[in-house]
C-alpha cells in the first residue's frame, strides 16, 4: 500500500494508522480499505494485494478494482 493510506488524517489530524490498516485486512478487501482511507480524509490512496498460488492455478483470482 502507499503510504498515503497510514497517513491518511482525520480532521483532528488523527493519522489513520497501521493499526487500522492491520485490523480492516483481516476483514476486508483492498478496495475497502482503500475506501476507508479515501472516506477518512486521503486522495493519495494505493492498495495491492499479491497472493502466492500454486503452479497449477495460474488464472487471476481477482479482476483489479479501483475505488472511485
């Protein structure tokens, strides 16, 4: 992820935190917290998820999403 996404600030100039980001990708998708960060006051925002899949399974198991 950028760094846009745990720098992310509120109004109070509460920072979004990589406590945050660790606690929402355990239930969310990327996109979510990517949205979240957008929503808690970030323009400059990029989430990636890479996982590894074995040699047999090579289609993309995900279509890319943006957050809009």
């Amino acid at each position: 992820m950028s760094d846009g996404v745990v720098e992310a600030q509120d109004f109070h100039g509460t920072l979004f935190g990589f406590e945050r980001v660790d606690e929402l990708s355990k239930q969310t998708t990327s996109r979510e917290i990517a949205m979240a960060a957008q929503a808690y006051g970030q323009e400059d925002v990029l989430v990636l998820r890479v996982q590894r899949v074995g040699a047999e399974r090579v289609e993309m198991l995900e279509q890319p999403q943006f957050a809009s």
